[in-house]
C-alpha cells in the first residue's frame, strides 16, 4: 500500500470507531497478540516435548 492509501484506511477507521474508541481498539489488539504469541510459545514447547517423550 501506498502512503496515500494508508491515510485513508486511517481516516475510515476514525469514523467507523471514532476518536475515543481507537485507544481501546489499539489496547484490546496488543493484548489479543500478546496472548497468541505466547500460545504459539506454548504449542512449540508441547510439541518439543511430546517428540522427546517419543523418543
């Protein structure tokens, strides 16, 4: 995407959530990746288990 574009899904993104919205939205996001990389860490370390157990 270009510059331009981005200004414009920013602009449509303050009318659809408006100005006090956005820090929540932007809160509510961090934590949702926080936790899916922290599951993703998770899954891995099962995995590397499981394959030593089967060893």
């Amino acid at each position: 995407m270009q510059g331009s574009d981005w200004i414009i899904v920013a602009v449509i993104v303050l009318l659809l959530f408006g100005g006090t919205q956005i820090p929540k939205l932007a809160r509510s996001l961090g934590q949702a990746q926080k936790e899916f990389k922290t599951g993703l860490k998770e899954g891995a370390a099962d995995d590397s288990s499981e394959d030593s157990d089967k060893a």
